[in-house]
C-alpha cells in the first residue's frame, strides 16, 4: 500500500479519501493500512499530515453516511433477496437491534476502532433506523478521533523507525518488526474480547 501511494503521490489523497470511504460504506477495503501508510509518507516530508488526518476524517464520514442510508432505505431488502444471507440475518439483525437501540452511540463510536464494525456498523446502524442526526454525532466524533489517533501514531512511528533504523540498522528494524506484530496480536485479542462481550 505504502509503494502504491509513494508511486502516485499526487492521486495518493484522492485515493486515501477514496478507500476510506467505500470501505466506510460497507466494503471490506484496506483503509486503514491506506491511513497508516499516508501517515508514515507524511513523516517523510512526501504528504502533509493535516491533510492526511482531514482526508482520512472526510473519508469516514461521508462513507459512514452512504453506509448509513443505503441500510436504512434499502438494507433489509437487500439481505432478504438472498435466502442463505436471509436465514443468517434472521438470527442476526435482532439481536443487533437491541444493541443499537440500547448502544447506538457507543457502537457508533467505537466501532470506527474496530475492523469488523468499521465496515457494519454504518449499515446497522441504517437497518437498525438509528436516529440520523443521533448517528452523525457519534459518526463524526469517531471518525475524526480515527483519522487523529491513526494518522499520528503512523507519522511519529515513521519518524521514529526511520531514526532506530538509520542509528541501529537490523538490530532496530527487527526490534520494531517484533513491536508492530506484538500491537497487531493484541488489538486482535482486544477486539475479540469487544465483539465477545456484544454478544
């Protein structure tokens, strides 16, 4: 992702924008790594880490929002057409109502942190007829707070890992490589946990 933003650099904001957005909408897309690779080229002088964060935040949001309203004005038919995706929606959607009528905000919120919900949450958020304006709020505030926290964390690591890896070499390259799989493995523990206790 990163060699494909570094080789396109004056489309990279557009695709960045883009990829954040259809993946918002619902489709799985790698819009994170897309985040985090425009953060770490931001670190290294190639884009401007304001605009990073305004993109990625813009992206969100406005993906959210299709998300949003094709699930609400359309959603359910959608998944009724299908009797193999009726039949596990059927066990679903209930369940993921009351989630949303009791914690519509929260999952809103956090579920912009979190890569299963990242990409559903926006559609049950619709199916589940949540309150537009309720959803904007929660939606905007956790998109933006992404797009911040994300795009951050990858521009002061880029600068950082550059620094080690200039200093230390290998030793420094191998040590970050064991940092990163280390964060990797617990946000997925994490985020087991999170789906595990929705249930």
């Amino acid at each position: 992702m990163s060699n494909l933003i570094d080789h396109h650099q004056s489309w990279a904001l557009v695709l960045l924008f883009l990829l954040i957005a259809v993946e918002s909408a619902g489709v799985p897309l790698p819009g994170e790594t897309a985040l985090v690779a425009s953060g770490v080229l931001a670190s290294q002088g190639k884009l401007s880490i304001v605009a990073v964060i305004a993109v990625a935040s813009a992206g969100a949001i406005i993906g959210d929002n299709g998300g949003y309203w094709v699930g609400r004005k359309g959603g359910r038919k959608l998944l009724e057409r299908w009797s193999l995706v009726n039949r596990h929606a059927q066990k679903v959607l209930p369940r993921a109502e009351r989630i949303f009528a009791k914690h519509g905000g929260k999952t809103v919120f956090f579920g912009r942190f979190i890569a299963i919900l990242r990409i559903t949450a926006a559609w049950m958020a619709g199916i589940s007829r949540m309150t537009w304006w309720r959803f904007l709020v929660f939606n905007a505030a956790g998109g933006i707070l992404w797009a911040t926290l994300v795009g951050l964390v990858a521009y002061y690591s880029g600068h950082a890992a550059a620094t080690a890896i200039q200093t230390y070499g290998l030793y420094a390259a191998g040590a970050i490589a064991v940092a990163v799989v280390a964060v990797v493995l617990g946000l997925r523990w994490w985020e087991r946990r999170v789906v595990a206790n929705e249930e």
